[in-house]
C-alpha cells in the first residue's frame, strides 16, 4: 500500500479487520489530534446535524468530494440516488469500489476534474478545505460551479476558527503575519503511513459569502452547530 495513503489505509485496516486505529492529525499552529477510524465509517445515525441538513437537501445527480469511506455515499445509493464519488486517496478508492459498485468513481483532484454535470456537489467535512488557502477559495468555488448542472447547487460545511485563537480576553493570538486565522498545514499520521504537509483552509460565513458572490454563486444558510455551519450555494440569476 502507497506509504503517503494514512486515511486510506485507516479505511482498509477497518474493512479487513487488521487492528485499525485511530488517525494523528499534526498542525503548524495547534495541538495535534486524532481522526477517529469509527467518525470515517460513520452510519447515518451518527451523521452530526449539519450532515443530516445536507442529505436532506440532495437531489438528483449526486457528486461527494473527498468520499473516503462513503459515509454520505452510502446513505444516498440506499435511497436510491445516482452518486458519483471523488476520491484521491487510492486505498480508499479501492474500497468505494468493491463496497459501493451502483455509485460512479473516480480518482481526480477536483481541480481537475470535469467529467459530468451534477444536481448536487457535497463538499462535507469542511470540504471548502480543499481549496488550500484563503486566496485559493473564489478559484475553487468556480471550478466546482462548473460541474452543476442547470438549477443544481453545492452543499458545503465549515467552521469559524477564531475562537481557537482568542486569549481570555477575546484578542486574537494567532501570528500577525498570517495571511487569514483559518489557514493552516496539517500532516496525517497513521501507523507507518504518512500523508505529508498540506495546505487546509476553514473560512467563516461571511468571507466564505464574499468568495461565493465572486464566484458568481447566491449562499444560503442552511444550519448551524456552534462555531460551524452548512450553506447552499447556487449559481445567481
């Protein structure tokens, strides 16, 4: 198995039932964490709310981002949804395919990708992330506008992080330099895989308003849980 392939090879350990465990999630500016194996293979009854809100907004067309084990994907084709997932991670694509055979699959990055037309894109656990940086997020949100089909829209999460760098006080800590508080480098560890330094950006609702409206996108807020959020983005009239 690919040595740069942690979540993949969380995903496989799991399936296969080879001691799976938990995923270490290092950071340039916070503690480190750890991604639950169980949170990746999650049933609809553990969905949190923001996940349900955005099922119940899929129709048609369905394309998940990022799908790792299929959590969404597995609850859409259950109801009978036509899905196609995107998933770099080729551990985890093998495992869509051999578990999810009625979906579509495919291993592009989705800047790359433009196979297709789609009801509804899933851009979940955070998948705005995927756009790198905070500069990066207009030029995203374009290109994945361009895979809706007419009418159709994105689902998409995040989270306002500027609590994790507030002091007592509510001043912000975070280093002065930085281009945006929601941008981090993040490494994932997971027994002798490695995925490598990346780039992750969470941006809050009203910033992420601005680059939708860039984008040629309307943003409506669907739910919220706290500091984090679901939006429907639309392309504007």
């Amino acid at each position: 198995m690919d040595k740069k392939d942690p979540i993949g090879k969380a995903i496989w350990d799991y399936h296969t039932h080879n001691s799976p465990e938990d995923i270490v999630v290092e950071s340039d500016l916070i503690d480190d964490d750890f991604l639950p194996i169980d949170h990746l293979m999650r049933n609809f009854d553990d969905f949190p709310k923001l996940e349900i809100a955005a099922m119940e907004h899929c129709t048609g067309r369905i394309l998940d981002v990022g799908a790792a084990a299929g959590p969404h994907a597995r609850y859409l084709l259950e109801k009978g949804h036509d899905v196609t997932t995107l998933e770099v991670s080729p551990t985890a694509l093998r495992y869509l395919e051999e578990v999810f055979p009625k979906a579509t699959h495919y291993s592009t990055p989705i800047l790359d990708f433009n196979t297709g037309e789609y009801d509804t894109i899933l851009l979940l656990m955070n998948g705005i992330g995927l756009a790198g940086t905070f500069n990066e997020v207009t030029p995203f949100l374009k290109h994945v506008a361009s895979l809706l089909a007419p009418g159709g829209s994105i689902l998409c999460d995040s989270t306002d992080v500027q609590n994790v760098f507030e002091d007592e006080e509510g001043a912000l800590w975070v280093d002065l330099n930085a281009n945006y508080y929601g941008e981090f480098k993040f490494n994932m560890k997971y027994k002798d895989s490695e995925s490598g330094w990346f780039n992750w950006v969470y941006v809050d609702v009203k910033n992420l308003e601005k680059f939708a409206n860039e984008a040629g996108l309307d943003l409506t807020l669907l739910e919220d849980d706290e500091n984090s959020f679901l939006v429907q983005l639309k392309k504007q009239l």
